[in-house]
C-alpha cells in the first residue's frame, strides 16, 4: 500500500515547513504498518519560497498557475502515485494518531473516502462556536473539511477530482459525489473524530468580524457567486498570511 500526502500551498512561506515536519512525524502511522508514503507539494502560483520549502523538505513538487484551490489540490494528485490520497492544508498539523485512524478506515474495506473534525491553534469564542457546529454538522452529513481529505485514487481519478467551478467549498462538493457513488458501491464515507486535525486560526486574526459576515451572507443569499467567483472569495486569495 501506498499514501500520497499531497499538500496544496499558495504563499506559505511562513507555515509550510512546520506543516511538513509534522506531516512527515505524523507519517511513522504508515511506515509502521509496512506502507509506503510519498509528499506531494503544489506551488498554486506563488510569489515567495513555498517552492524552495517544499523542496528541502523532500516533497515532490507541481507548479499550478492558476490560483485556485480545487486545481491545486488536483495538480497535486496528478502526479500522485499512491493508492490512497490524503489532502492537507498548508497550515494544518495531523498527528499520528490522526494518520493511524486513516490506516484503520482503508483496512477495513468499508470506506471511499473519509475526513476529520478539526480544532483551531488560537482559542476564538465565536471561531470555537463556528468549529464545533461545524464538526457537528460534518459527522451528521459525512461533509469533508477541506483541510483534511482522504480518497481512493481510482475514485478520486473517476469522479474528476475537485470541481474547477468553485473557488471555495469544493470539498461539499465533492462529498456529494462521494456519498452518491458510496451509496451505488456500498461503501461509505466516514468522519474520524477521536484525534481532531490541528489547524490555523489565522483567518480569524487577518479578517474583521464584518469580513466573515458578509461572505457568509453572500453565501446564503448568492450561493453561485460566493462560491464561483476568486473575488467573493477574496479570503483565500488575496495573500494575506
């Protein structure tokens, strides 16, 4: 068996090479069980030394020049040669224990696909109560953080891999697709909660109050555009770190 880790990064010069060292700490969960790993990386058209990072901490690398999630995290897998694919952020942390959850899920033939609650790295009130609906709201729907994915090759590479017509909440998406085909094959998408992904609360500092609002308005009210436009999007894409 092999897993292929595979990273989309845009600008991260400052969280990429911590998130590597504890993908890497994380990753003695395969090796241990006799599998076989490999770390993709996907430069999503940076600007700063993501590409150098990446590169001194043995990642294989893809350039990606449009900048957009979906496409970065399917660049990545283009050039994966693992059996499984597990998606991470560039500013999230699994932990072994985490990456053992994974081997335990693939051993068990019962699943297609899988994700992980999460926890923040700051204490926010309105960030705790926003994660923890959320994790709610995932486990009940089987809904994949996109900080966290994990997917059969095959099924990946059958359903296309992210959809490139939305730049954020490609991750609902592709659960959709997932659960849909799951449900035909009967197999299973699954939410691992005992060892929550450690993730970057840095959004909560970057942004005002008033940011996240108003796209959550726009979310509700004008789903299409929210999802389908880089600028409504502007949280993602704008650079700021």
């Amino acid at each position: 068996m092999k897993i292929s880790v595979i990273v989309p990064a845009f600008n991260e010069e400052k969280l990429l090479g911590a998130s590597l060292t504890e993908i890497k700490a994380a990753a003695a969960a395969f090796t241990a069980r006799g599998w076989d790993y490999e770390l993709v990386v996907c430069d999503n058209n940076s600007t700063d030394r993501t590409d150098e990072i990446a590169r001194a901490a043995g990642a294989g690398v893809v350039f990606e020049p449009i900048n957009q999630i979906a496409r970065a995290r399917n660049a990545g897998a283009s050039i994966a040669t693992g059996d499984w694919l597990v998606f991470v952020d560039a500013d999230s942390h699994p932990s072994a224990e985490l990456f053992a959850e994974v081997v335990a899920a693939i051993q068990s033939g019962k699943y297609i696909a899988g994700g992980s609650t999460v926890r923040m790295d700051e204490k926010y009130f309105v960030a705790g109560i926003i994660t923890g609906l959320w994790n709610l709201t995932s486990r009940w729907k089987r809904y994949l953080a996109g900080a966290f994915i994990f997917c059969e090759a095959d099924v990946f590479r059958q359903l296309g891999g992210f959809s490139h017509e939305l730049f954020c909440a490609e991750e609902l998406e592709l659960s959709q697709r997932l659960k849909k085909l799951g449900k035909a094959t009967g197999k299973n998408v699954v939410i691992l909660h005992r060892h929550p992904l450690l993730t970057s609360a840095r959004k909560m500092r970057l942004y005002s109050p008033w940011n996240h609002l108003g796209f959550l308005f726009r979310a509700i009210f004008d789903t299409r555009r929210a999802m389908g436009s880089r600028e409504a999007a502007f949280m993602w894409y704008d650079g700021r770190r």
